[in-house]
C-alpha cells in the first residue's frame, strides 16, 4: 500500500496500533509500529496456528469449540482442522459460529435472522464468546509480530502497556454495540478496566474502513476526478454495507459521507441459508434427509465459491460411490442442482444489493459514478457478474480490487487510524429527546392533547410528548460540531437533582418533520441515557415562586436549566450535559448507558 502521502509519526515513544476486524465468517489483523521519526506501513498478520496455506491467507474461520467446563478446545483455522469434528462430537464440545450476528440491534423485521443463526453456546453470553475470539486473536498477533520481527520478544515488551486496539463493526451498528465490544476487549484483558484502558479502544464502521483501503490502493484517484463520489459496498459472511464518500474541498485529503450508510443481513452466509432450505424440501422423506447439514457445507465450501453460470447444472460433491439416487439427481455421491436452482439462492443478495445502491445513488448529494466491491463476499465471480449486469444500464463504473479484497476491512482500519480521510459524515436517524411543550390553547396540536395536559412546579401548562430533534437525519456532520438544545428541569426540593437521566432518542421513520411521539410511535427508539449528578449546581440555587401556587403546586421551587450536547462526527456518538455556574460554563462527565436489548421497528 501507498505511504507517499503519510506523514512520519510524530509521537514521543513507539507504539503498536492492532486491527480486528472480526467477521461473521472469517477475521483478519492488521497492525502497524510506529517508531517516532519513521513513516508507519500496514501489514497483516498472514501467519496462524494450524493455517494449511502458511503466509498465504490473511483470514482464519470466525469459529471457536468449547468443551462441556466451558474451556475453549479449539479457535479459528485449529478449528477446521481434519477429523476437529469427529472429537467435538465425540468429546461433547459445543460450536460458537456466526456468533457475531447475535450481537446485532434487534428489529422487528431482523427476526428472522435469530431463525438462520446457530444459538450460542449453553452458558455463554455473546460478550463472553467475542472476548474469547478477540483473546484469541490477540494472542496470534503478539504470536506473529514476536516471530517475524527483529529482536521481536523485546518489541513486544516495549509496546504490549500501550496498545491502541482499532475495532471494526457493520455500518448498522451503533453505540450499543460499540459498548458491548469495548466491554468484550476489557473482559478479554486487552486494556484495564479504567479511562485511559477505554480510551485505547476505537471504532470503524466496515464500510469507512473499506473506503479508506480503497483509497491505499489507489482506486478513488480516478474515480473522483470529475469531483464524482464513489460508492462502497462491502460484501460480507453476514453484512452488506453500502457506503457513498465525495472528496471535499480542504487542502489535505479528505473525505465526507455524502448519503447516509446502510447495513442489510445479506451476506454470503444467507445464501447458504436459502441452499440449505432447498435440500430440505428436495431430501425430504429419502434416505439423504439427515444429510442435508452435511451436504449444505459440502455447498458452502465448494459449489458455492465456484458458481459462475446458471445455464450448468451445479454439482455438490458429498459423499461415496455408493451413495445414489437418480430420481434425486444423485450419483456416485455426487448431487447435481440446475444452475437457475443455484442463481436463486443468490437472488436475494443481489436484489438488495442493487436497491440499496439505487438509493444511495439518489440519496448522496454527489453524482455517483463508481462503485468498488469488496469483502468476502465480493471473490464470488456470479455476485460481481450479476452486479455488474445489473449496474451496467445506469452508466455505473463497477469494478472490485483484483486481489486481497478479503483484508480490506482490516488493513483500512489501521488507515483510519493513521490516515483518518473521512471527516465528515451523514446522520442516519433523526436524534433529540422527548419533553413537554408550554400549553398554547390556539395550536391546533395542543388542544386535541388538552386532556394530557400537565402543571409543572412553577405552575406553567405543559402538553407532553413533544419530540426536540437536536440533530436532523441526513445533516453531514463534521467531527468538530457540537449540535446542542437547552432544556430545564423543575423540582421541589435539591435532591430532585441528584441523579438526572436524559434519554436520547432517535427516530427511524420516513416523517419529514417529527414532532409528536405518538405519531409513527414504533419509529421512535431510546439510542441511549445520559446520566449526571446535578447536587452540587442544585446547592447555589435560589428559590423561585410558583406563578399559580395551589391546586397541587406548591409556592416555592427549584429551576436548573442545561444543555444537551451531541457529537456525531466521530465513529461513536458522544453526548453531554452543560450548565453555568457563575458564569462558566461546566460540563459533565456524562455517563452514556445503552440499551443491548431494545427492538428497534422496520
């Protein structure tokens, strides 16, 4: 990759950046030293344990083994190793696979994801399972920079305290995933437990990752020339992440989202899904019925990867000379399928994928004029084929890297890091909070919510359920701007302000202009709670007078009045309470608490 345009790291001592990028089928890891004076490179760790093609591959299998006391027996590539699965089976150990997806943000139309997915193993969390793989991984990356590095036991030691972990994740993904991935690496042991331990930790979405090792190899160059935007789909085991970047006007290099990035759970493994489904129904009722498991991966590992013509029969290679049936198109264990059976179980993928470039392509406020596949996915030549036929009508330039397309999330990720292209980026939701509006009895809205109507302290008429967007959907977002709104709270006595929780709430519907909770009340989601302690504030309050003491209010009150800051220019959202105290403004060290099991609407 090119480092022409990298400047020399300017730091006080050497440190390690580590890149995990842990996918749904396979992971890979890149990392790069930087030595003060020394411009960084990116390399990739292409060497792990039982790998049968040394040095040759940059990704292992996403898989772990675990025996029935919950220790783990085997990971990655040791994990397909011959004869791996007669032992499991035999010794009773439980398989972790596709496990990743189970981190995911729930949706009332994803269910049917939990369907297709394997269960975790018994007594074993989704944190705890991505803990041990990232341990895991840890462990082969200290294994291999150790073993191809000059003096590398003592390199290790002089970086192993300060290690900057760069952590990629699907562009749905969000700040409970993010804080779920964070509380992983910690449980693992990969940082302490502390401030400067979780600030170590950093996030990528897949699709700005892959953006950035595009940019490496060179591929944007041309593309943009015209001032055009490019459109990244990153195809993977689970995910397919769309993502569309223009070039911006600074005088460095640099990019901006220019469309809001989508995320579909149509990776390649669905795909495998929708084949298994298909021998089901053909198996049913004949002597291969229990085969079908087997015969799937037979699938997933051959006929799948090899597919390139759906007017050729396909072939499953799965079993002896002896196993036969012609009525079922099976002869010398050997099932035969019509290409067009085959091409079907792609369909899906490919239809998404289409759709959702479609809607980039109107949705960015940039001309898109090519489109970069990449991911695991992307070495099936019937997807890119099918793409590219597709694309073909709408003048699209479709094209894919021609090698190493299964490390670009990796390698982009420590470019990120060093690079950090990407400076603006595109809302996806519209974000504010829920609060209560004064009563106006000649606003049409409030008076058919009369009946709702509330006093607060100071004895003002309120109607509730108001919606305050603080940052609009699709608004681009630069990493410096803050989007704040001023708020206040009453409360009778001081310790009404002891422990103040604020709600973040998104909207993910098609409303233009959302204002009402209970309009399109399934779009609305609580992204996450601030929560900050406002005594010592409280403390120099004075007391206010009610304007209409009586009736359940009482004369007197206390009124703090604060702002809620959001910064969603960086790859994780920050939010914030401030206040003035004599004139200063003070902010809080706002405790973001995110809600792993909320179901988010369609």
């Amino acid at each position: 990759m090119s480092t022409s345009s990298r400047t020399a790291y300017t730091g006080p001592f050497r440190k390690l950046v580590l890149a995990f990028d842990v996918g749904t089928t396979f992971s890979g890891i890149s990392y790069s030293i930087l030595d003060p004076g020394q411009v960084p490179e990116i390399r990739g760790v292409t060497r792990f344990p039982a790998q049968e093609h040394v040095g040759g591959d940059s990704k292992i299998p996403t898989i772990l083994y675990y025996d029935l006391d919950g220790n783990i027996r085997a990971a990655g590539a040791e994990a397909m190793k011959e004869g791996i699965e007669d032992m499991a089976e035999e010794e009773e150990w439980a398989k972790a696979e596709w496990f990743k997806l189970h981190m995911r943000p729930k949706t009332q139309s994803g269910s049917y994801i939990s369907e297709k997915i394997p269960p975790l193993p018994r007594g074993k969390t989704v944190m705890q399972v991505f803990a041990d793989f990232i341990k895991y991984l840890y462990d082969c990356a200290r294994t291999y920079i150790q073993d191809t590095h000059a003096n590398g036991q003592d390199l290790w030691k002089s970086v192993e305290d300060r290690i900057h972990f760069v952590l990629t994740h699907p562009n749905g993904w969000e700040g409970a995933q993010q804080a779920q991935m964070r509380n992983a690496a910690i449980l693992a042991g990969l940082v302490p437990d502390n401030e400067d331990g979780r600030s170590r930790i950093t996030f990528v979405t897949e699709g700005e990752a892959s953006l950035h090792f595009c940019i490496q190899s060179g591929l944007t160059t041309e593309a943009m020339k015209n001032g055009d935007g490019v459109l990244i789909v990153d195809a993977g085991g689970g995910t397919i992440d769309i993502s569309s970047y223009g070039q911006s006007n600074s005088p460095q290099l640099a990019f901006e989202e220019i469309a809001s990035p989508q995320c579909h759970f149509q990776g390649s493994i669905f795909v495998t899904a929708h084949a298994r489904v298909f021998l089901e129904d053909l198996l049913r009722d004949s002597k291969f019925a229990d085969d079908v498991p087997h015969i799937t991966k037979c699938f997933d590992r051959t006929t799948k990867l090899g597919f390139r013509n759906a007017n050729e029969p396909q072939y499953i290679k799965f079993g002896s000379a002896r196993d036969r049936d012609l009525k079922l198109g099976i002869r010398s264990g050997q099932l035969k399928l019509a290409g067009s059976d085959v091409a079907s179980f792609f369909e899906p993928s490919i239809t998404c994928i289409v759709q959702a470039i479609l809607e980039q392509r109107d949705a960015a406020q940039k001309k898109i004029s090519s489109v970069f596949l990449v991911g695991g996915f992307a070495a099936s030549d019937w997807l890119f084929s099918r793409l590219k036929e597709s694309l073909q009508p709408l003048g699209v330039n479709f094209c894919r890297p021609d090698s190493h397309v299964n490390k670009a999330v990796a390698d982009g990720a420590i470019s990120f890091h060093l690079d950090h292209y990407v400076a603006t980026r595109v809302a996806r939701h519209d974000y504010g909070i829920i609060c209560g509006l004064p009563y106006d009895p000649l606003d049409p809205d409030h008076l058919t919510r009369a009946h709702l109507r509330y006093k607060l302290p100071s004895g003002e008429e309120r109607v509730p359920n108001a919606f305050s967007v603080i940052l609009p959907k699709n608004k681009q977002v630069s990493e410096t701007t803050e989007f704040r709104s001023s708020y206040f709270r009453e409360g009778y006595a001081i310790s009404d302000f002891h422990r103040v929780i604020v709600d973040i709430q998104s909207y993910r519907g098609r409303m233009k202009d959302p204002k009402w909770r209970e309009i399109d009340a399934e779009m609305y989601a609580t992204l996450c709670s601030v929560e900050v302690d406002l005594t010592e504030l409280a403390k120099g309050l004075q007391q206010r007078r009610s304007i209409r003491p009586g009736r359940g209010i009482r004369g007197s009150y206390y009124r703090v009045d604060y702002d809620v800051i959001l910064l969603f220019g960086l790859t994780e959202l920050k939010a914030q309470l401030s206040w003035y105290e004599g004139g200063t403004e003070k902010r809080s060290p706002a405790k973001i608490i995110y809600d792993e099991n909320i179901v988010y609407a369609n």
